[in-house]
C-alpha cells in the first residue's frame, strides 16, 4: 500500500526557539504550546490565527488541562499547577531535585486523569541517559512510573481503550508499548513497536487518531508520520517545510486537524535562511479524528 502523502500549511508565524507540546482545549477552541527554550506558554487559536503568549520563569516540558480550572505544566524542576489569569504558578513537586542536571520533558494526562511526564538530561542528551518516567496522581503524589535511563521521554498517548500505553525514548529512536492498567496506572511488558531508520530522524511528539495509529513528529524528518504500532509501517506522511517538526495534536471542532510545532534550535546561519518558517505552526487537515485530551482529575 502507498503511503499517502500531505503538505501542512503555515498558520502562525511563531518563531519559536524550540516549540513543543501543543494539545487542544475545547473550551476555548484553541491550542496550548510551550516554547521549552524561552520558557514560554502560548494559546493558538486556529479560527483567528491569533497566538497569545505567557512567560514563565522556568523551562516548561508540557502543558495540559485541569478539571477544576487553570493548566497544569511539567516544569524544570517538577510538577506545577498554572493560572492564565493572574500568571501565577504553584508548585506540587520535584521528585528529582537530587538531579540538577536533569528537567522535565514531554507529557500528557492518562484517562483517568493522572498527568504523566518524563525526564531528561538538559545537555548531553544524545549521550548521557539518565532519565525517568513519573505520573503525579489526583492527590499529588509522584510515583516513578520506569528507567531511570531514559535517553529523552517523549510523545506519551494511550490506545482508545486505555490498555496500551505508547511512549518514544527519542535518542534511541524507538517508540515502546506497555501494556496498561487504568485503575492504577502500572505499566509492564514493554515491546518496542517501532524503531525509526537513521534518515528519518529522530522520533518526537506524537499523538494518536481514534484507530489507534500514531502520529508522530521527526526531528530531523521534516515530517510528521502516521505509523501503524502493530505492523510497524508508515501509512501517512505530512510534509513539513523545516527540519525539525517537534510535536502535533488533534483539534478543531471535529478534531480532524493535526496542528505541528516546530523548532529553530541547532540551525546555523546557512541552514536558517533556508528555513525561514522554522519555529512556526502549521496545520494539516486529515482523514481521521483525534481523541479529546483528558484533564489533570488532582
């Protein structure tokens, strides 16, 4: 079977240093995305294109939404809760503040509202290993979840029944399934379901579609793919006019647009000017549907 091939167009001309994980929030009709680099929030909303911006004083890892109101972040040094209004954030945690070498990454909540996030070495990264998998659950307890030599935690999604969880170490290009136990959040059996090739680049961000296939975005691939976790093949790709697409998310009102970030970071002079939209947004339109992003239930 061909793999069916699209283009993302451009909708917000960003800029950012290093854009990452965007999901959308129905009750505003737009979408959260953290700029990790510049330690920046931002609120997109597709209809007006208009993009607003938080500053906060810590590097964000992902950004997600709470039940009884207000955002929660995965941050440099733990888990926090977020108000847009008034700016403030309080923190609920940092199980590794014995690693200062160390900061939260990529993460997202599991259907029974725990917010799960991992961690990752701020340098070194590609070589140094000394990551951990965390979830903070709805009393605020944070159990470490798995490794403590994870290369970089990346792209967490569940399957539509919540028995299969998906997670990239994205120096090792691999994306793992567990298998998943909702009542309580244990994960065992790992099998690595898919290994990105060298001239894919590096799996990042990813989401999942109502059927259960991936999406995912390679830094380094100048694309986003749709990969199938039982066979392992690429059914979709989304084009992407920059090097190092970092994450999507479904949204829009039917959830059928997948909306990407994107990065500058690492890009050389030459290799900026060939890629002025690096750092920007850009949607495409699919021909399948995302699934509403749990809350944070704490």
């Amino acid at each position: 079977m061909a793999i069916q091939q699209l283009t993302a167009e451009q909708v917000c001309n960003s800029q950012a240093t290093l854009g990452e994980g965007p999901i959308w929030d129905p009750r505003f009709e737009a979408y959260w995305w953290i700029d990790i680099i510049e330690q920046k929030l931002f609120q997109f909303a597709p209809e007006t294109r208009s993009n607003t911006e938080w500053q906060l004083n810590q590097m964000p890892g992902a950004v997600v939404s709470r039940t009884s109101g207000g955002l929660m972040l995965s941050l440099q040094n733990g888990f926090g809760s977020f108000d847009p209004t008034s700016g403030k954030v309080e923190m609920f945690g940092d199980p590794e503040s014995d690693k200062p070498d160390n900061r939260f990454n990529d993460g997202k909540c599991d259907p029974a509202g725990r917010f799960w996030a991992g961690t990752m070495r701020i340098d070194d990264h590609l070589d140094i290993f000394t990551g951990s998998l965390y979830s903070l659950e709805k009393d605020r307890q944070i159990k470490k979840r798995w490794g403590s030599d994870i290369g970089v935690s990346n792209g967490i999604v569940w399957s539509k029944d919540a028995t299969r969880m998906y997670l990239v170490d994205s120096p090792r290009r691999k994306i793992y399934r567990f298998d998943y136990d909702l009542s309580t959040g244990q994960i065992e059996n790992r099998v690595c379901v898919f290994r990105a090739p060298v001239e894919l680049g590096f799996p990042d961000g990813m989401s999942i579609d109502t059927d259960d296939k991936l999406w995912v975005a390679f830094w380094g691939g100048w694309c986003v793919a749709q990969i199938c976790p039982e066979s392992a093949r690429i059914l979709t790709k989304v084009s992407v006019p920059v090097s190092a697409p970092t994450a999507c998310a479904f949204g829009g009102l039917n959830l059928d647009q997948l909306l990407i970030t994107t990065a500058s970071q690492g890009l050389n002079a030459v290799e900026r000017r060939q890629q002025p939209m690096a750092g920007d947004l850009f949607i495409v339109g699919v021909k399948t549907q995302g699934m509403i992003q749990p809350e944070y239930a704490g």
